[in-house]
C-alpha cells in the first residue's frame, strides 16, 4: 500500500483529502506545520508527498528540499490560485507538479498517479483468477499468455485493481475514463469497454469472475485476488 504524505494546515481540506486518499488505497501521514513535517520526514517513509505552499509556521518550499534530500520521491505542490510565482518557485527547487486550489478529486488522483509512475514508486504485481498485471512495466497476461490492452481498456483495470473491496459505480468509471482520455466518455462507450475489457481477461467472458456486476450499483473485482 503506497503511502502518501500530506502537509496542509487547513481543516476542511486536509479532512476532505485524507478520505479521498483513503478511498483510493493509499494510507496517509498528516502534517500541518513545517516544523511537523520536518519531524515526519526524518522519522517516516512514504511514496509521494502532498504539500501546501502556505504553511502557518513557512512556506513548504523547505519541506520540498528535505524531502528530496532524504528520501528522494515525487513533491506535488498545493497552491492558491494565480500564485505562479510560488510555483515557478516551487518547480525550480525540485517539486514534481503542483496542482490550483480549488481542484478537482479525480484529477488530483491522476496527477498522483502519473507521478508515481514517472518516479518508479508505483510498481506492483496483482494476481487474480489466471490474470498477472505487473503495473510496474505495463504487462498484462492472462494464463501465462500476454494480453494488449488499450490505453483506456488498461486504465480501466487498474480502477478495478486498485479498489479490490469497493463497488465502482458506472459514474466513476466515466470519470476515470475521461480524465485519462482526456475527452468525454459517455455511458454507451464505457459498456463497450466493459465488454472488451472482459473478452480480453476473462476464461468465460458470459460468467465474468474477474470484473464482476453489481446489479443496480455498478461494477467490483471478483474474489481470490492477491498483490504484490
């Protein structure tokens, strides 16, 4: 389970963030100061971390330094709007990305992703049902058989296989399909990829056991599932 670490001192946001992070697989280490962090840094390890620009006891720019100092992984910087002379700052001492208060869940979830990928943090194996999907290089194989998946169809998976206890509603899938297509994916697309996806990974794509349908819901991973 990847862990993320958030420096933010708001409330509202760091409470709002934490369950969204949550949600998604990640376990989250909280700070609300610089001194905290500081702290965190030199006692915790983590995969990616989350930092407020304005901090009630700084700015996170020191933290951006410490962090790349010690354990070298992803910075991604939470910023006021129209602050572009913190994030030209930001960006030159070493921070991966930032992304504008207010912002979209999703996309802060994509942005998460793609940093984690960039960095090499985000390797893992998933195994379920003959299926082998290493994240890590991109591979997928089903029965020792490797299978090609589209862009979207694998993003898709991932959905799945990163949320192995919680039901996916068709809304969701839409959101991560667009903000990965970076186009509108509407309802009648995301059943046609439902359908590919499954005749690609599934032994019995009728009696699917992999990506299994929760009537009325949506959609969730099957049983037997195991990572690595």
């Amino acid at each position: 389970m990847k862990r993320i670490f958030l420096v933010e001192d708001d409330k509202a946001i760091t409470k709002n963030l934490v369950l969204l992070l949550q949600s998604e697989g990640f376990t989250v280490i909280h700070s609300s100061t610089r001194n905290e962090a500081l702290a965190e840094i030199a006692g915790n390890k983590f995969d990616l971390a989350l930092v407020d620009i304005s901090l009630p006891d700084g700015n996170g720019f020191t933290v951006c330094t410490e962090i790349k100092e010690m354990q070298n992984v992803p910075v991604i910087f939470l910023t006021a709007s129209g602050d572009e002379a913190s994030v030209v700052t930001g960006l030159n001492m070493g921070a991966d990305d930032y992304i504008t208060k207010p912002f979209r869940p999703r996309e802060l979830i994509a942005r998460i992703g793609t940093a984690l990928r960039k960095s090499g943090h985000s390797g893992s194996v998933f195994k379920i049902h003959g299926l082998y999907v290493d994240t890590a290089s991109g591979i997928v194989k089903k029965n020792g058989n490797e299978v090609f998946l589209s862009a979207l169809e694998y993003r898709l998976l991932l959905v799945f296989l990163s949320n192995p206890k919680s039901i996916i509603t068709r809304g969701r899938l839409l959101d991560e399909l667009w903000d990965a297509a970076g186009e509108f994916v509407n309802d009648n697309t995301l059943t046609v990829y439902i359908k590919r996806l499954r005749e690609k990974i599934e032994s019995e794509p009728a009696s699917p056991q992999i990506i299994m349908t929760v009537r009325g819901m949506g959609y969730r991973l099957g049983g037997e599932y195991a990572s690595e």
